[in-house]
C-alpha cells in the first residue's frame, strides 16, 4: 500500500508518535527550508493527529537569506538586471556560486556571532574583469535588509493561525535548515507568542516521519494505532468551458465527495484548477442522443447532469462519475434527458488498450515469479555444490556452469536440485571417502549429473 504524504504532516508525525501519553493540544510545525515556508497547525490528541492549516510562500528560505547577504554584500550582485543565474553571461555564473556559496557561510556564522567576514577572490564584476570580495556584515545589518521577509514569515504565521481558528497554539516546532536564524526564531516567538522549541531533529524529522507512516502502511510491521487527518492545502476550481466555480476550498478535509449540478452541450470541456494555475486535468463530454430518442431534437442542445468528484486520501482530485438528471416530461412519464451521454478523459486508455495493460502487467508478474523461482534453485544448487563438491573436477566445473548460466530452464535446474538432494540423502556427505557398497550408487550419481548436462 501507497499513500502521499505532505512535508509537514510527515514532520508531525515524527513529532507526534513519542507523545502518546500527552494531553491534548495543538501545535505549529515552522519548516523554513532552503527554498520556501511551510506552516502547519494540528491538534493532537494521543494517537489522533488533526491538521487544521497549512499556509506555504515560495518566496522565503534559506536560499531567499543567502541573495540578501549577497546583496549586502557586493554592488554588482545587488545592482544586477539579471535575478537568475540561467539569464546571466557564463562568464558570471561561476562567480555567483561562489558568492552564494560562501554567503551561507556568512548566514551561518551569524546564527552564533555579531559579525563575519566574507572573502572571496577572482570574481569577474558586470564587465567580465577579475576582483577579489571582501567585506564584513554584521548581524544587524543583515537583520536590517531581512526585515521585509520577517514581515512575510509574521504574515504567514499569522494567516495559519486564523485559517485553523484558533488564537494561539500551546506549542511551537521549529525545522528547516533556515530556522537556525536568530532573527526568525525571534520573529516567531512574537508572532505565536509562544518560544519555539526543537524537540525533533530539523534535518531527518520529515524522512522519519515517512518512514513511521509507511511502518503503519505495511502489514509487516507493528506499530501503535495512530490516525492522521490531512487537508489539502490549495483550493481546487471546476472550469466548466470558460466559467471557474471553487469545488474546494483551500485546508479542506481529504476524501469527501461531492456533488456538482451541471448544464452541457453536446461538447462541454471540464478541467480541474489548482489554485490559480492552469487546468491539469480536462475531460470532454459528448451528450449525443442515443438512437430512438423521442426528446433528441429538444435535449440535445442543454443536458443537465450531476458530476460526482472527489479529493483522495493523497490529495488527488478526481472525476468519480457523471450521472443523468432525470426531468419529468408530464405528470404521468419521466425521460431520461442525457442518452447517449459519453465521457472522455483527456489521456484516457480504450477499452481495448486497458485490456492489453492488464494482460501484459499478468504476464511481467508471471515472469517475475519465475525468475524468482530460478534464481532460489541456483542458490540451493550452488549450496549443495560448494558443500560437497563432487571429486571428478571436470564434473564439479560442467555442474558449476549449468547454475551459473541465465539460460538454464527452471526444470533442468529442478531436476538437478532433486537428483543431488537423493545423492547426498543417500551417500551422505562427498567429502568422505565411501565404502565398497557405496562407491556404485556415488558413481551412478555422477552419471545422472552428466546425463542432465
């Protein structure tokens, strides 16, 4: 069994699994990474986890804090037209590399001292003409050009909080590589008003959490009952031709279906939108009326129909299934005012296509299983081998050679395996020097070997 998981459900789940005896309260997950935010809020209770928000900005982490010490640090880099390292002449990527390389450094002295020195040498300026970089930031110089950020990291904390309703969580875990920051765990204290703390591991909480999650998953493992109730973190549209309607709203519980009334036309496009991106998913619906149908000329311009959707337990947004609407002709009759009504997903397999999949995914499982079965009878062969090797060496290097090769059928192989398993049964152990009554039936067991070669 499968299932997705997001960052900051994994990281309470590595933060929830050691507490199963606490009391009930929420929570803030902080994960400020390399590249972006990451809030979360949940309610844990014991071995129920429920997340309540989730609030992200693409624009703030770590790498955001290294090009604002670089800023700081160098006029070219900060007067630069060019805010990607793809746009900039070859001559000048290197050098920014270098720049943004040492810049972490910089950011992580800081995290400990009141100022740090940046040195680097060679660095070709605008001009493409070599200069060496050297200069000394202070903390609070670098705090002073960050304050724009710290606004965005207090807005993001404070939306969180009023997306899960709630006033104020009872406690606050920091993650990420770029919450090392004294500035950031500063700004967090005050925007929470709660000291954060680091009770799981900033680097490994999130592969952690996974692999509890999928210990749980599996039906190798035991683990402790624990119950994991995820949101989807963006809001999803319907776009319907030209018209967008909001299905779900963002922080919106997983696996709940639900039901949208429809008009068509005979060739109505459906996409799916999440968030304010392009459609991802599209299907079209062919309304056509079917042969006999005594409302076709009335019914084939508007049909109406119910659309069945649902957001999965991996967050992934589905067309379950399109139903008709049943219309009343008169008091006495009902039609079905959507015959021959068909639906084609975009990259949908035929029904003939489908067929072929499955009978090729039967077949790879039915050659898998035999490999499978070659592969244990070489291994008990090259046991037997090895441990009572035979004493005719030719013999032993033919026997050594039919294990080895790919191309041994499975019955060979399990004949052989059989016939060795009777020899040593009723020989006993090759290495031994056998008796006069013996010595025929080790004979004749080196001719059955050779028989099967």
């Amino acid at each position: 069994m499968t299932r997705l998981l997001h960052e900051t459900t994994a990281a309470l789940v590595a933060y929830s699994m050691p507490r199963p005896s606490d009391n009930p309260h929420t929570v803030a997950i902080v994960d400020v990474g390399h590249a972006h935010l990451q809030v979360s809020v949940a309610r844990v209770d014991g071995a129920e986890c429920d997340v309540l928000s989730y609030v992200h900005d693409e624009h703030v982490g770590g790498r955001a804090f290294d090009e604002l010490i670089a800023r700081l640090a160098d006029a070219d880099y900060d007067a630069s037209a060019s805010p990607t390292l793809a746009a900039m002449p070859e001559a000048m990527q290197k050098g920014r590399l270098r720049i943004l390389q040492e810049c972490e450094k910089v950011k992580r002295v800081l995290s400990a001292n009141k100022d740090a020195h940046l040195t680097v040498e060679c660095v070709p300026d605008m001009h493409g003409n070599l200069r060496d970089l050297s200069v000394c930031i202070t903390r609070q110089q670098f705090e002073a050009r960050a304050s724009g950020m710290l606004d965005a990291i207090q807005s993001a904390l404070v939306e969180s909080l009023r997306a899960a309703a709630v006033d104020r969580v009872d406690r606050v875990e920091l993650v990420g590589g770029g919450s090392r920051t004294p500035c950031v765990i500063a700004c967090v204290a005050r925007a929470l008003l709660q000291e954060p703390s680091r009770t799981i591991d900033s680097s490994e909480c999130v592969a952690k959490g996974c692999a509890t999650f999928a210990a749980m998953l599996s039906p190798r493992y035991q683990s402790r009952p624990f119950t994991v109730s995820d949101i989807y973190t963006r809001a999803i549209s319907l776009r319907i031709d030209d018209a967008v309607e909001v299905v779900y709203k963002a922080n919106t519980r997983l696996d709940r279906p639900k039901k949208v009334a429809l008009t068509i036309t005979p060739s109505t496009r459906l996409g799916c939108v999440y968030g304010d991106s392009e459609p991802i998913g599209a299907c079209t619906v062919e309304a056509t009326p079917g042969d006999g149908d005594a409302h076709s000329s009335s019914s084939s311009a508007t049909r109406r129909v119910q659309l069945v959707v649902n957001v999965d337990a991996d967050g992934i947004f589905r067309f379950v299934t399109i139903r008709p609407v049943k219309s009343k002709v008169n008091a006495c009759d009902t039609a079905d005012t959507t015959r021959g009504l068909t639906v084609y997903y975009r990259g949908q397999a035929s029904d003939v296509a489908m067929t072929e999949m499955h009978r090729r995914h039967e077949t790879l499982c039915q050659r898998d299983a035999h490999l499978e079965r070659c592969d244990e009878a070489r291994n008990q062969l090259a046991a037997l081998l090895f441990k009572r090797p035979s004493r005719d060496d030719e013999t032993f290097e033919a026997l050594t050679r039919v294990v080895e090769d790919d191309a041994t059928p499975l019955a060979t192989l399990s004949e052989l395996l059989r016939t060795m398993q009777q020899d040593g049964g009723s020989g006993g152990n090759a290495t031994t020097q056998p008796d006069e009554g013996s010595g025929a039936h080790d004979t004749g067991g080196v001719v059955q070997h050779e028989q099967m070669i």
